[in-house]
C-alpha cells in the first residue's frame, strides 16, 4: 500500500478584501506534493483573522472533517488527491469509486442481459 501525507495550512487572501475590510480565508490541502486552494467561506479581518477565535474554530472544524474524509479514503482503498478531498468535503458526500472489477462485472451482466 501507498503511503500518503496530508497537510492542510489556512491563509488569508488579502488581495480579495470585500468593501467591509474582511478577506477570504482559504485552505490549502497538500497530499504527496499535490496542492490544492480552495475558499473555506470563512471572511475575516486580514490583520486579525489567526487571532479571531471564530476564525480558529472555523479552520479546525474544515481540517478534522478534511483529515475524516482522507482516512475515510484510505480505508476503502480509493485514490487520494487533493482534488479528490476537497470535492467531497465541498459535496458532503462520499466519493464513488469504481473498480476495474466492479466495471468488467457491470459490463458482463448488461452483456447477458441483451441476449
């Protein structure tokens, strides 16, 4: 089995202030060297926001349910990518993977079926 590493930093995008001052903070998730960036729908004070407690209850509410989804892949044998992680955490659901075996086997049943 393949060993992975899962890493998720937060960061606030300074560059996206709204009118009010606040920013967007974002979460980068890093599996393996792979990196991916994505808004965690959080907006805080750019100056202020790893003070804000809101702000820091926020960000380890999105890496424990990340850091579940990630062993959750791993215990059902699924492909793990940051794009992977951050699509179901953004679905809220868990990610259907096919097999080659399950597809051959789907493939054979509709086979039978038609004839």
């Amino acid at each position: 089995m393949d060993r992975f590493t899962l890493n998720v930093f937060f960061y606030c995008e300074k560059g996206r202030k709204r009118k009010d001052g606040t920013a967007p903070i974002y979460a980068s998730v890093i599996v393996n060297g792979d990196r991916q960036r994505f808004p965690i729908g959080f907006f805080a004070k750019p100056e202020k926001w790893h003070k804000d407690s809101d702000a820091r209850n926020f960000c380890q509410a999105v890496e424990s349910r990340l850091k579940e989804i990630y062993a959750e892949q791993i215990r059902h044998g699924n492909p793990i990518t940051p794009s992977v992680l951050v699509d179901i955490f953004r679905d809220g659901r868990k990610a259907k993977v096919f097999k080659l075996r399950e597809c051959y086997d789907g493939f054979m049943e509709t086979s039978r079926a038609g004839r």
